[in-house]
C-alpha cells in the first residue's frame, strides 16, 4: 500500500439560503456539509491530478494525465479507499508499457471491481496517437493489477482512442473522437464486452449522420445495454420556415441500445433550441430512464453560459427532452455544463469559469429530481481565490460527490491539482 497523503478534513458547516427561479419554482439552498480535500501522495508540478474523476461504491479513480513517472506527460491514476469516514489512498496505477507522451490518465471509469484507464496519445502499430485503454482488476487480496490493454486493428494513427471511457457491468464503452472513417475527425466509438475474465471487442459504432468535425464519442456514458455518445461539433441541418438552415457546431448525443446482442442506434437527440455553438454533447451521462447532456456554449443567459439537457425514456423506449437548467441571470464565459454525473435521482453539473467570492474558480450544482421535474438546492464552490478549474470533473457517490480541481496550487505552484469531497 502506497504512502497516503491528503488534506485535513474540515467541516464547512456552512448554511446559506438563496431564492432562485428554476423551471417555475422557488428553490431555497440550505446545506450544511463535510468536506475533504485530497492530493495525490506524490503531487508534482503540471501532474493535472483531478482532470477526471470517477466513483463506484467505496472505490474512486482519479486520473492525472500528465504525470511524469514514465517519461513527460506518460500519465497516471490513482486509486481511493473509503474507510467510512474518508477518503484513503490505496494505490497509484500506471500503464505497464507506459512511455512519455501517452497520458495515460486521460479518462477514467471504474465499477465494481473494474477500473478503466484512457491512454489516447499511444502510440501503437496502428499509428502515433492511435491510443489504448487499460483495464485493471482487483484481485482476492484488493489489490488493483492490471489485467488487459485493449487496443483495435480499426485504429489510425491521431484517432485518440481513449480519450473517453466508461464502463459499466460486462461492457466498456470508448470514444475514438478523432477518427476519420466518416469524414476527418467524425469520430467513432468502440465497445468491448467480457467473457469470464476476459475483454474482446464487440463493436465499432458511427453516428448516422457523421460528417467532418462532428467530434462524436467526445463524451461517453453507459449504463446497463444503454449507451450515450456526445458529438459536440456536428452542426445541425434541415428546413424551417425560412428554407434550408444550417446550425453550425450546435451538437448533438447518439443513443445505442443492445438489441439480440447487437447494438443499434436508437436516438439522435439535440437541444430544442439548439443554436450556433452550444457544442451539445461536451458531456453526457445516463442512469436508468433519464440521461443529460451539457452544451458549454449555450448563450441563453450569455456569452457562453453554457446549459444541461434532461431527456427522459417514455414506456415505449423514446427519448425526449423533459427540461433545460441553466443557472439564472446574465452570466458570460461561466461554461455551465463543462461536466455532469446523474445517478438515481441526484445530478450534479459543473461550472469550471463560474465566479463565487473570487474570479473564475468554478462552481458545482446539485440538483434532486422531484416528481419529473430537477430542481437545485445546493451550490459548492472552492475555497481557493485562484482560478483553479475546479469542476473540471464531477462524480456522484452514494452519499457525496467528488469534485476534479486540476489546477490548483501546491506550494504556490499551479495545476498540482486536487478533489474535493462534499457529503450530501
């Protein structure tokens, strides 16, 4: 077990209530809560720790990309215990052929006793940047090993395979959001199932309607035989009133459904009010009957405000949007969507630009799901007066969220980075 090294757990206790308009109803925020920060056990300088975060039970990976163990930027992910109380390091991971370059670290999913680790910058026979994942067990003494590197004979080289993964049950899913099949950089996404121990490609999905730059598989989420992919640069087609328009980088999300084990394209979804820019799709997840999906570039409050899409699954399997949360007033630059995590009833949205006490240092927002309709009652936001990116990744726990802060300060030297633990 690896040394561990992570802030003192302080209690915010802090109890604020404010009256803000969402969807037609009054939503008073009152909290009062725990937090811990943690550090990687060998912080270094540019390391990236908290660019992704993911949680499963009492285990949590954090990805820190540009680690330099291996070489300059090869990358690294660090693996978290929860005692009961708090967080624990376990163990760092590392890709066992990995070299400078690789960022490894990239992406991160765990569930269960599965750990998924993106390397999108590997190089490979297929080609430089081509990319690869990694995927470690924990054994019978709980101790994470890594068991497979999976990689594609479909692969080119600058793909970026890797860049993001998920991972849920007997099936990874993984973008490949450079890819060129389609188009340049329509991008792709694989899935691997598994057979007893053992990981083996399934498939090679495209959207329907891919075309250059699309950027599909981007952002990436399963659950159960449900998946989700973000394609955040495809601009929009069709007729309106007016004659033929475009919507140029308004984005869309791709559903796939397993089908007699095959999968299939189900849905093609994109914002009601989709508009020029809004890259819908720069972050997804899905959990049961609903899935969000967050468009960075959503200019409705602002410049850049950025807005989250919930779409809802009716009886007969079709999805449609049941609701958009952006954050009320005239905010600019605040990039309201950056990251989502949706688990059950709770989501959890990110807003890495969003200024609290001081300028720029990101906020997250909770919101609960109350008879079909997502209200916020929670607003968490950093201690730092830095810009420290916090909320750069968000995931929901069973009773708290973790929160990704890349850049923050270690002895007054930026992007060490660090994660935030807020119980709820």
């Amino acid at each position: 077990m690896e040394k561990v090294k992570f802030s003192i757990i302080y209690s915010l206790a802090f109890i604020f209530v404010v009256a803000i308009f969402s969807s037609g109803l009054f939503v008073y925020q009152v909290k009062a809560t725990t937090q811990q920060k943690l550090t990687a056990s060998d912080p270094g300088s540019s390391d990236r720790f908290g660019d992704v975060v993911d949680v499963s039970g009492n285990y949590a990976i954090v990805g820190s990309a540009l680690d330099d163990d291996n070489g300059k930027d090869s990358g690294s992910a660090y693996v978290y215990y929860w005692t009961g109380f708090s967080w624990k390091q376990i163990a760092k991971l590392s890709a066992s052929d990995g070299v400078e370059g690789d960022k490894f670290g990239t992406s991160v999913a765990i569930s269960g006793n599965t750990i998924v680790v993106g390397a999108p910058t590997k190089d490979s026979r297929y080609g430089q940047n081509a990319g690869a994942i990694y995927v470690f067990t924990k054994n019978n003494n709980d101790k994470w090993e890594q068991t497979q590197e999976l990689i594609s004979k479909k692969l080119s080289a600058n793909d970026n395979f890797g860049y993001s993964v998920d991972v849920a049950g007997n099936y990874i899913v993984a973008g490949a959001y450079l890819d060129d099949d389609k188009s340049p950089d329509a991008g792709a996404i694989y899935v691997f199932s598994k057979s007893l121990t053992s990981w083996t490609e399934q498939t090679k999905l495209l959207s329907s309607d891919g075309s250059w730059g699309d950027n599909f598989g981007f952002s990436v989420a399963i659950s159960g035989t449900t998946l989700v992919a973000g394609a955040p640069n495809h601009t929009k087609t069709g007729y309106d009133d007016w004659g033929w328009t475009t919507t140029p980088n308004s984005g869309s999300a791709y559903v796939f459904s397993l089908n007699n084990n095959v999968w299939q394209q189900t849905a093609n979804l994109s914002a009601s009010d989709a508009s020029n820019y809004a890259v819908f799709g720069y972050s997804v997840d899905i959990s049961g009957n609903n899935l969000v999906v967050g468009a960075i570039g959503d200019s409705q409050r602002g410049s850049q405000a950025g807005a989250t899409y919930i779409f809802a699954k009716n009886r007969i399997g079709n999805w449609s949007e049941s609701q958009k949360l952006t954050i009320p007033g005239r905010l600019s630059y605040i990039n309201y969507g950056f990251d989502v995590s949706l688990s059950g009833n709770n989501l959890v949205v990110s807003s890495v630009y969003k200024s609290s006490s001081y300028l720029q240092t990101g906020a997250v927002y909770l919101y609960s799901n109350v008879y079909g309709t997502w209200s916020n009652n929670t607003e968490f936001v950093t201690d730092s007066s830095y810009p420290d990116a916090f909320g750069s990744s968000v995931s929901l726990g069973s009773n708290g969220v973790l929160v990704g802060t890349p850049q923050d300060l270690y002895k007054e030297q930026f992007y060490y980075g660090s994660v935030y633990y807020y119980s709820f």
